[in-house]
C-alpha cells in the first residue's frame, strides 16, 4: 500500500516548487518528516494517486525552478553567487521544468492564471536578491511560465554575470 504526499516549499528561494514523496502509511510519513513544523515546506494533500501527485506537481510555476537554483547557487552567507554552483543548478531547473513540460503535454494538462507564490525579494543589494528582482521583472507571467528555455537561460545566466560581485 502507498501513501503518497504532495508537498510544496513556502520560504526562501524554493517556495512554490512541489515534490511528492510516498510512504508506506500515514505513520511513516509524520515519524519521518519532523522539519514539517519548521514552516519551509507545506502538506498540499495526503494519500492521493502517484498519477494525481505527476500532474498536481507538474503545474510548478516555472519560474519558482528559477528561484530555487538561485537560492542553490548563492548558499553563500553575503548571498553572493557561487560560480561552481552555476551550470548545475541552472541545468537541474531547466530539467524539472522541461520535464513538466513534455508531462504535461504528454497528459493533456493546461496551466491556469492563478497567482501563484513568489520568494520575498529584500531589498538588498546580494546577487541573490538581485536576481530574485530580475527574475520577477523579466519572467512576470501569470501562469509562471519562462517562455523559450534557451532564451530564458540565457537571460539568467547574462545577469548572473552581470550582478554577481565575482
């Protein structure tokens, strides 16, 4: 038997990616799991299908991948960027989303316009925060979507470069 659960990140540059994990029962899933009640990440629903958890996490607003390599790139504690951390993280967020993409596609599955959430952009002057306020200005759209993948990271990787104090 499978217990599977949608989760959801709610703070730093994660928030808004969900994941679906899956358990034998619901026991297992609260013993295992304590960092719940720290507040990062969020219970979407419990004990649903793996093929309703594949198309419930494959509308990820794009653009949360984007906030969330980041957030991986810049684990630095002034929030600079990590230039080791680049191409990896960048090359993991376009993986999620084109993966969601082809999922969709694949199951039919169309992205709504409803708001989705967005990290909290400080206003400080890290490249992390820099690039949260780019990525919110150069990819507002209200399904969350990043357009043309190529395109898009492209544009990240010119303001990396460009913000990063490197």
């Amino acid at each position: 038997m499978s217990y599977i659960v949608i989760l959801e990140y709610v703070s730093a540059g994660y928030t808004g990616v969900r994941f679906y994990l899956d358990y034998n029962n619901k026991s297992q899933f609260e013993d295992l799991n304590p960092q719940l009640k720290d507040g990062r990440i969020h219970v979407v629903v419990e004990d649903v299908s793996e093929s309703y958890a594949k198309d419930y996490v494959s509308l990820t607003p794009e653009v949360c991948y984007l906030t969330a390599a980041v957030e991986e790139m810049c684990q630095t504690k002034d929030g600079s960027v990590d230039t080791k951390m680049v191409q990896y993280s960048l090359s993991k967020a376009k993986s999620f989303i084109s993966a969601n993409r082809e999922h969709r596609l694949k199951n039919g599955i169309v992205t709504s316009n409803s708001p989705f959430p967005f990290v909290s952009v400080r206003n400080d002057i890290s490249d992390k925060d820099m690039l949260f306020s780019f990525i919110q200005t150069y990819f507002y759209n209200l399904d969350g979507s990043v357009g043309d993948l190529e395109e898009a990271f492209d544009a990240i990787e010119q303001a990396i470069y460009g913000f990063s104090s490197f």
